[in-house]
C-alpha cells in the first residue's frame, strides 16, 4: 500500500489536500506540525473512504511544530480521540499516552543524523510502549544506509514496521518494502509536496516503477542511478518486462560501499545490475568472470548472475561502434579502418571507446581535460595521446564525445565547438539517450552525426536480450523515450 503525507498550513484547505490525497493513496497521512492553528481533528478526517495517520512531528524530528512538548502530547491525545485509524507517536512519549478506541499506534523511532544500530532494542521498547506498527525514520543517502531499513521490515517479527528513507535510497527501499511486506510505503503526492528533497511521488511509483505490481515473486535487476536516462530505462524495462509477462521490475540504486553490495545482491537475489558512465569501472570487482575483449576495455556496463557467479558485459561500445560503422558506411568489413578517430573525454567511456576503436583498426586518438589519465588510456591501447592544450590543431574525420563531464563552452577547461568541422562524422556515447551540448553543436555546425538515441535502443536491447533471451517490444521504447 501507498502512503501520501499531505501536511496543510490551513484548516480551511486540510480537507481538500486529504480529498486529493485519498484519490491516489491507500493511507493519508494528515500531519498537523505545519497547521498554523490549533485543528478540530474530528472534523477533519470525517467523510473519508481511505484510513487515516495523525502525526503531528518535532523540528529535531524534521517536523514544524512550534509549541511545547505539553501542546504536542495534548494535541495529539485530542487527535486519537476523534478516532482515526492510526495515531504516530514517537517511541520517547508514547508511554505517556494511553491508547483509546480503536485507533491503532504506530510508534516513531527517528534520527536525522545517521542511520540506527541498534534495531532490536528499539523495537522491544516500541512493543512496551502498546505498538501496533513500528516505524523507522533516518538518512537513506545510498544502498547501505537502507540497508538497515530493509532488514528490519523483512525480518519475521511479533509487529510489522514501515520505514522511511531520507535520500535518494529512500525509493530503494520503498520498492524492495514493497516486496517485503511492508504495511505502506510513503510517497509525495506530487512535486512541491514532498516529506523530504527527492521523495519520489505516487505518480512516479505507479508510472515509473510499477509499484502496485510487486509482490512477493518479483525479481530485480538493479538500475545504477538516479539520473535521467536511468528513469527512462526503467520504464523501457518495466514496460517491457510487462508486455512479455515476466515478474521483473527495475531497482534504482545509489551505490555505497562496493565490498558490501555483492553481498546484499545476493541476498536481494537481483538478477542483473545495469550501470552508467562514472560506475563502468568501479564496478569491475563485482564481475568474476569477464569476456576478453571487454576486459581488455577496462568497462562493464552490464552485470549478471549465472549460475557460475557474476558476469561482466561492456554492451556501449559495440553498440557505439556498430552505429558509427553503419553511418560511415561502405562494403568493407572494418569501415573504421580508413578512418582517423579522435575520441574525446576521460573515464571508463573514453578508454572502452578508444579500445573498441582500436580493435576494428582504426586509426585513434584520445585527448581529455586531464592530459594524465588520456596519456594512461593511450599507453594501453598503443595509440597516440593529444595533449589538451593542442585539441585544435589535430586532424580527425570521426570525433567521438565520450564523456558526460565535458563542458561545452569557450572558457578555459571547456571544449569551444569550434573544434567541430562539416567532413566531421560525431558519435555521442556520453549519456546515451540524451544528447551532449557538444552534440548538438556538432549537429547545427554541419556534421554529419550519429544519433545517441539509436545508440541506446541497440545496447538497451543487448542487455534485455541478455536477462531475458527476447527483444523489447517496440511499444515500450515508445512509452519510455515518449513519457514526459
């Protein structure tokens, strides 16, 4: 189930924002802290078909209450007595309020500052303190601050536990709560209302990652990233994995500590992890058996768990070079060869880009904003390294922009446009599907160019093809790249 938080200033416009929450959500949670005046909680929460949480939180605890731990304690006694379904009181006064009726309590752990040890202890007193649910709250910045959280609501205990994260995790474990059997996960009725910055919203659950559908059977494959193109893969994939009837859905994470998440892969029993630029090469640990070539590129992209451990693919470059061959064209089997290339970045794209040039023998350059890591990824491909200070005095016909960290521009660091001419072929792989600034100043100069987009749909499909043994349906590129 789906918990929106809606938290109104005015009485006058608390029941609307209850109103609009119930049309999504299957709990409201009505936090009275930001009320400017006292509430008639009665006559707020009548007339609504969805169960109801009063909360009414501290500042220390991220709340807005402004008055004194008496007015709170009153407030809240007052709430639970005009008989919503649950009640959150944190774990500190909630022996000091009695329970009433028949609302149920949902006592409150919470820390701002970093993620809680010692879960067991915690949960003993909740259950002395009358609890019918217990609820954990702290930062949830990456995959290992969650960590904790997850345990705890999939652990088989005498009460069930909700959390929430605080961060970019916080959705990491929301879904795999989901699965777990977590009472509700919370979500932000849209943007501008969120409990935290980056909560996602029911819309984003629903649309994006299918939440409603998962359940206990549902397989993972985890999404390195929070960015852009990382949501428009899970909703290729998740649309995709629909349309072929496979119980498998996307889970977006926020690496932390890399010994540590083989681990909770595994016990998470994730299938595959798809990576993206910045994380290509700090995942080459995790693969324990990696294809010759790919290794030779010092890249993955894709990961995946056979039977044997975890396997490493580098998909992007195969799929950069077969667009760039095609655009370049010609019966030849190695169109590249006839071809000075300059590939331009630092990073794991570059180096893979610069040896995948390299083996279909063209003839490669790599030149980047750090002249030192260039010269060490030109050392290992035996090509020649171009200082950046010289960028445009060298000749090239194919220009390969390999990294999303380029900046586009005419100040010191930055890489001028001018670079590019009209015989230029330009090849974006830096964030494929979106399109580098310096692509689509290659574009407006005249270049001929190949289109990041087309690069994407081949490596995506690589990769499903290489989880699942089918193609992604078309419709489902179209409700990925077509959503707003």
């Amino acid at each position: 189930m789906i918990c929106i938080t809606v938290a109104p200033t005015s009485r006058t416009l608390a029941k609307v924002d209850i109103l609009n929450a119930c049309r999504f959500a299957d709990v409201v949670e009505l936090a009275l802290d930001h009320l400017i005046k006292e509430p008639d909680v009665k006559d707020l929460i009548e007339g609504f078909d969805k169960p109801i949480i009063v909360s009414c939180r501290r500042k220390e605890d991220g709340g807005k209450f402004e008055g004194s731990e008496l007015e709170r304690m009153t407030l809240l006694r007052q709430a639970i007595v005009a008989g919503p379904a649950y009640v959150e009181l944190d774990l500190d006064i909630a022996p000091k309020i009695p329970r009433f009726g028949k609302t149920q309590r949902v006592i409150s752990f919470t820390r701002m500052d970093r993620p809680e040890t010692d879960i067991d202890a915690i949960f003993d007193e909740a259950v002395k303190a009358n609890a019918d649910i217990v609820k954990f709250t702290w930062p949830t910045p990456t995959l290992d601050d969650a960590w904790p959280l997850l345990v705890a609501v999939s652990s088989k205990r005498r009460l069930p536990i909700v959390g929430m994260g605080l961060g970019r995790a916080d959705l990491t474990f929301s879904l795999l709560g989901q699965k777990y059997g977590s009472p509700w996960i919370y979500a932000a009725l849209e943007h501008g209302l969120e409990a935290f910055p980056g909560q996602a919203t029911v819309f984003e659950l629903d649309e994006t990652y299918s939440c409603r559908e998962i359940d206990k059977h549902t397989v993972f494959i985890a999404i390195a990233g929070f960015g852009e193109t990382q949501t428009i893969t899970t909703r290729i994939l998740n649309a995709a994995f629909k349309q072929i009837g496979a119980n498998v859905r996307c889970l977006p994470i926020e690496l932390g500590d890399v010994k540590m998440l083989k681990k909770m892969l595994d016990v998470l029993k994730v299938k595959a992890i798809l990576v993206s630029e910045g994380n290509g090469q700090r995942l080459l640990p995790l693969a324990e058996h990696i294809d010759k070539l790919d290794a030779q590129s010092e890249y993955i992209d894709l990961l995946l768990r056979l039977d044997d451990g975890w396997h490493g693919y580098n998909t992007l470059w195969r799929s950069g070079l077969k667009a760039l061959e095609n655009a370049l064209g010609g019966d030849s089997k190695r169109p590249l060869e006839r071809h000075n290339v300059l590939v331009l970045g630092n990073g794991g794209m570059a180096q893979s880009m610069v040896y995948g040039v390299s083996h279909r023998k063209g003839m490669v350059s790599v030149c980047g904003p750090k002249d030192k890591e260039s010269q060490l990824i030109a050392s290992a491909n035996d090509c020649r390294m171009v200082p950046y200070a010289k960028l445009y005095e060298t000749l090239a016909d194919v220009v390969v922009i390999a990294d999303r960290n380029l900046e586009c521009g005419q100040h010191a660091g930055n890489v001028n446009p001018s670079v590019f001419r009209t015989n230029h072929t330009v090849l974006d792989v830096s964030d494929p599907p979106r399109e580098h600034a310096l692509f689509v100043e290659a574009r407006e100069r005249g270049c001929r160019v190949v289109e990041p987009q087309a690069v994407y749909v081949d490596q995506l499909n690589a990769q499903f093809k290489a989880i699942t043994g089918k193609e992604i349906p078309p419709e489902a590129f179209v409700k990925g790249l077509m959503a707003e």
